[in-house]
C-alpha cells in the first residue's frame, strides 16, 4: 500500500476557475502536484492559462477546514461530523415547524459539480418543501439568459468555442476577454491575427482585447443598448438587414422595427458619446460579414439594463442572420467553471434541473412521481431577494455552499448586517471564508480535485472530473454532506457515487435525456440537450429554435438611463472586474504562493488626467467613498481608463468592491448593477 501511496499518477480534471472549460491530467505524487498538462481538452488542446497551470496549491493549504464547527457566543469550537449534521437538521426542522418552509433558504455552488447542484435544489424542495434555491449566476449571467430565452429559446451559447474561429468578424462587448477567459481569447487573438478575422470591441475601458481591435467604440457607461439598437434600426433602415433569414425563421419584426423609433444614430451619438460616422461603419462591417458572432459578459449583464441589452444584442444577431451556423451566434461567456451548470440543474427558485418550470403542473408531476414527494407549487426568493428578506424577518434560516456571498454580493455591508440577524446559519466551505464569520455551523468541504462529478463550461459542455486527491481527512466532498442533511432530515437517499445522481437527472429531465458517466468517460464530453440515444448538439440551432413554432423572435426595447450616476458629491465611474491571475475574492488564488507574491492586492487605476488634476501618483494611498461604504487601496495611473472613470479589480478579501456598490439590479433578474457605482476618491497621507 505504501508504494502505491507513493507511486506518480495522472487523472483528468477539468478547471476549477473559469467557465471556458479547460481541462487537462493533473500529475501528482502523493498530495503533491508535480504538473498539469493539457493534452486533448475538447476546449482547449494544449492552452491553459496562469491558474488551471499553476494555481491549484490551494488544495493543501494550512487553511484548509478539516472539522465541523459550531458557533458558541461570538467563538467557534470544533464538533464531530455527527453532532453538527444533527444539529443542522434539529435546527432546520424546528425552523420550518415554527414558520413554515418558505422560512428557509438554500444557495447552490457554481464552483460544486452539477451533481452537487441538483442534490441542493432537491434538499430544498422535496424534504424542506421549498423553491427558496438559488446560486450566483444570479451575480453575473442570468440577464444574459434571460436575453437569450426571449429571443432564440435556449440559454446558452450558440456554438462551440472552437466555432468562434470561423467567424468573419467578432464583436465583443463589456468583456476583458484576455482576463477573464483567458484561453477563448487565445482562440480570437489567432483568428483576428493569423486569419483575419476583424475584431470589433466595445468597451469603457481599453483592456488588452480593446487594444487589439479593428474597430474600438468607447461608449458612455451603461449605454449599451443604445448603439446595439441604433445599428439594428440603421440596419433595418437601410435594407441591409437579411430579409430571407428573417422571412423564414423570425417573428416579431413588426413590433420590433417600431420599438426602435427612438434609437436614431443621432440619439446614440448623443447618449452614448459614440460618433455616428463610427456606428455606420459597424453597422457596414456587420453587415458585410457572412458571419458574425458575438460575445459578451459582465460589461453588459451587471447593469440595471442588462437583460435588456443582452436581448439587444440577440436582436442584431437575428436581424443579420447570425444564428444557425458555425462561427455566428450568442456567446454569452459563463464566469465560474460552472455556473452554466448551477442553472442547468435547477438551482434557481422558478426552474427544476432543465429550466423546467415550477408552475408548470405536468413537469412538477414528473419530478413527485421521481421523487416521491409533493412539490412547492410557486417561484422561490431569488439570492437578492433572500437579503431583503432576512432583513424583514421573512427569512430565518440559510443554508450555503462554496460561495462567498458576504464578499461577492453587491453592498456587502447590508448583506453582512443581514447575515446578523439570520436565526440560523450554514456555511460549507473548504475555508474559513468571510461569510463563515456568521455562521452557527461551518461545513468543512472538498474541492474540486478531491471529488468526481461533472461541470458544465460555457459552451454548454458537460466533462467529468476525476478525484485527484482523497478529500483531506475531516472533509467531505459537497454532494456526500448533502446526502447525508438531506437524510438526517429524513429523507432516505441512497447515492453512493455522482454518477446515480446523474442518472437520475437524466431520467427527470429531456435537456439531459442521454447524459451518463458512460458516455463521458475520459476526455468525452456532450454539449446539451443530449438526447436519450446520446446524441449531442455542438451547434445549439441547426434546424429550428427553441420555441413551439421553431422560429425566433424579436423583442421590443425601451431604453433608461443606468440608476447610480455620479452627481457632484460622488463625482467618479467607477468599474470593476477581473485581474488574470486572480480569481473572484481570491480565497483560492491567493493562497497559491507564487500568485500572491506576484498579485499580492489589489489598486484602483486612475487616468492620466485625472491622476493630474488630483495629485495623484502610482502608488498614492487612496480612500474611495461611495453611499454606500468605503475602501482603501493604492492608486494605478494608467490610460486604460480614461477621464473621471475608475477601474477596481473584484479580487480582494481587505478592499472588497461590493463595499462600494448599492442594492441596485437589472430590472429582470436581480442581477445587481455592479458595474453602476458612482464614487468620490480622497488621497490619503502615506503609511
Ligand atoms: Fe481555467 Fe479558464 Fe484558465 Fe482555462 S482559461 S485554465 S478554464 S481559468
């Protein structure tokens, strides 16, 4: 056995960090990770970027949690495995006996495998008997989705990443692609470079993509369903729309052509800042492409109008034809690893796995027969929607998993206050996070390389990890500590392995009709909806759309002006998103050595001309205030941005972002605006 132990291995796993899926052998002696090697990733090849390569030395930190906790007073002691289930079940019953199921909540992980997902959306409604399930994609994409499932049915991307090269022009709007995917942007930097691929960028801030591009349009914050429109409208005007394609696959034109009275290039040169001379030649360019796709990401969803400028988006691409073949279509880029499939399988108060709705009487009958139990009939509380009502007594209970939600959601100190008041608390992690910090019981998890399962990427892809590591001793791997709750509650569940959880979503839900470990063995992977013979769609729409009739639809927009403006108290824009080497508040990434030494915090960058009206220098110690909170940072005098517009990475557990930002959201979804935060900047005296 000893030799065994020691002997080297190679096992395939799939990135723990962003939604472009990559995937790769991890080779280990021990609990030492000698490499990672990329070898035959469907996503992938032979890329990886900084952190699927280099950083997974989290997995044996000296902070890893290895026991049970239970708060006492304002102190934490350590517990058995059996005493803190069973308090956690004693609790949760008591809560639901004295005010109902609805008194609890649940939040899923887009970092856990989607077999991890679909136990916690079934924990929640057939043995708590509530739909209060949500995970974070509420925090990024779900307006991208929602554009998507308005517009062409399905959401998700519309190909494969590899797909993306074969396009003639990309357009790529409020994302740091080279950032924050950064392997798929690999993919268009050789396409724009080696193949001449034109490159369009929109953007407020000249990141690496913007410097790149053929074509960059710097459009005032928030407006970017404006121009998106106005070139549709210019389009249409124009008779360059593709009539044939619009003819046959697309409903809705009439209603659509007369919600863009408004959106003149005139009106958009106004709003936007962007010169009607540019957006013509956009619109040309668009037009004169045999093939358009186009990608987008937090730039465009984390606004008060970000299901709406999704669907914008979606428009343009069914006005021009831009759907049904390689290298056109909707790339919405997925942020977590799996926050595609956290949705996927039903961790969302209004669906069941496979966007199946909850109102919907005969897929609710299919999951009761399944699961032999009554299901909640009603939309559940969204995770926004969770905060305000603990903070009215609604709420009593929450239970959460692998997310730092005290960090990562907007106006952290409404929420951490929230947080206060919860009668009852569970948070399971592999660290000590933020969010433990107000926990009655702490839940000591695996991480990705210490479990099997699956994770859906971006792309609608769905590959298994294999387990690197046996789970550090004293922690469990998510799906086992749901399993064992879900029981100690009463319920009588008896998995054994992630693959029959799979396939019992496959038999509940036709988007996975054909999903089994069999058939994912290895490097294989299946990109949804997989049918029962197995047989799976790289190409989302091939023969019709996800809609009754098969055919699209064009959604009507009205425009209005983002919520949090800078006024003359609070006179700066600031942004925030990604650094490349690190990931979301940085639990992981930071502790990996060499990353932190390198990265060790985060700066606010600061234009030229600001830097000069300010006094400000690189490395000047700065306050940024806002109405909602404060932090305190060092300053990064770069033209990146420009004029009175800041720009924050989100990666900091000492100068969160969200202090900064207020409870504002997308008027859709509840995704909160973060990317609307008006802010005024004080220097402070040096250390
Ligand atoms: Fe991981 Fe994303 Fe980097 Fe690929 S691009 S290695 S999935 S973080």
């Amino acid at each position: 056995a000893a030799m065994r132990e020691s002997r080297v291995r190679r096992t395939k796993t799939v990135c723990t960090y962003c939604g472009v899926g990559c995937s790769f052998d991890v080779w280990t002696k021990d609990r030492h990770i000698l490499k990672v090697e990329p070898e035959q990733g469907p996503t992938n090849g032979i890329s990886t970027c900084v952190k699927g390569k280099f950083a997974w030395d989290f997995v044996n930190s000296q902070d890893r949690l290895t026991k049970p906790l239970i708060r006492e007073g304002d102190a934490f002691r350590e517990a058995s495995w059996d005493e803190a289930l069973g308090l956690v079940a004693r609790r949760l019953s008591e809560i639901k006996a004295q005010d109902g199921p609805d008194a609890l909540a649940f939040i899923s992980s887009s970092k856990c495998t989607n077999e991890e997902s679909y136990l916690m959306q079934k924990l929640a409604r057939a043995v708590v008997g509530t739909n209060n399930i949500d995970n974070c994609s509420r925090y990024c994409q779900a307006p991208a989705t929602v554009g998507l499932f308005r517009t062409v049915g399905y959401g998700g991307d519309s190909g494969s990443m590899t797909d993306i090269a074969k396009a003639d022009l990309v357009l790529i709007v409020g994302s740091n692609t080279a950032e924050s995917h950064p392997v798929l942007a690999t993919r268009v930097k050789r396409a724009h470079k080696l193949h001449g691929q034109k490159l369009i960028v929109a953007d407020i801030r000249e990141h690496e993509m913007a410097r790149r591009a053929d074509v960059f349009l710097r459009p005032r914050p928030g407006t970017d369903l404006v121009w998106l429109s106005a070139i549709s409208r210019y389009l249409l005007d124009q008779g360059l729309a593709k009539t044939a394609f619009l003819d046959r696959w697309v409903n809705g034109l009439e209603a659509y052509r007369a919600s863009l009275e408004p959106f003149t290039l005139e009106a958009a040169e106004r709003y936007c800042g962007l010169a009607a001379e540019t957006l013509k030649k956009v619109a040309h360019m668009i037009a004169d492409a045999p093939d358009v796709c186009i990608l987008w990401a937090m730039g465009v969803t984390q606004h008060s109008m970000g299901s709406d400028t999704s669907t914008a988006i979606s428009n343009l691409l069914l006005i021009t034809g831009n759907y049904m073949r390689p290298g056109t279509g909707a790339y919405p880029l997925r942020g977590h690893n799996n926050v595609q499939g956290a949705s996927d399988h039903g961790a969302m108060p209004n669906n069941l796995p496979g966007y199946q709705h909850v109102d919907d009487p005969e897929v609710r009958a299919r999951f009761e027969a399944g699961w032999g139990v009554k299901l909640p009939t009603t939309k559940g509380l969204d995770n926004h929607e969770m905060v305000d009502a603990i903070q009215d007594g609604r709420l009593k209970a929450l239970y959460i998993f692998g997310e730092e939600m005290s960090l990562v959601d907007a106006n952290t100190n409404y929420v951490q206050d929230a947080f206060a008041k919860l009668e009852f608390f569970v948070v399971q992690d592999i660290f000590f996070s933020e969010t433990c910090r107000f926990a009655d019981v702490v839940l000591p998890a695996a991480p990705s390389l210490e479990k099997e399962g699956t994770f859906t990427s971006t792309e609608r892809r769905i590959q298994r990890l294999y387990q690197v590591f046996d789970p550090l001793p004293g922690s469990r791997p998510d799906w086992r500590i749901i399993r064992d709750v879900a029981n100690h509650l009463g319920a009588n569940w008896s998995y054994e392995h992630p693959s029959e959880i799979m396939d019992e979503v496959a038999s509940l839900t036709p988007l996975f009709a054909g999903v089994s470990y069999g058939r994912l063995e290895g490097y294989n992977s299946l990109q949804w909806p997989v049918a029962a013979d197995g047989g799976d769609q790289p190409l989302l729409y091939t023969e019709k759309f996800a809609f009754p009739d098969g055919k699209a639809r064009l959604f009507p927009l009205s425009w209005t002006e983002p919520v949090d403006q800078p006024d003359e108290e609070y006179d700066l824009h600031l942004n925030n998103g990604r650094l490349l080497e690190h990931f979301h508040e940085g639990n992981l990434t930071y502790r990996v050595e060499g990353i932190r030494r390198n990265t060790p915090d985060v700066f606010v960058e600061v234009s030229p001309e600001l830097a000069q009206e300010r006094g400000v220098q690189s490395g000047t110690r700065v306050e940024l205030i806002s109405r909602y909170g404060h932090v305190r940072l060092r300053a990064l005098v770069t033209d990146r941005v420009h004029g009175k517009q800041l720009y924050m990475p989100m990666n900091s557990t000492e100068s969160p972002v969200n202090r900064l930002i207020g409870s504002h959201t997308d008027a859709v979804t509840n995704t909160p605006a973060y990317k609307e935060a008006a802010v005024r900047m004080r220097v402070l005296p040096e250390l």
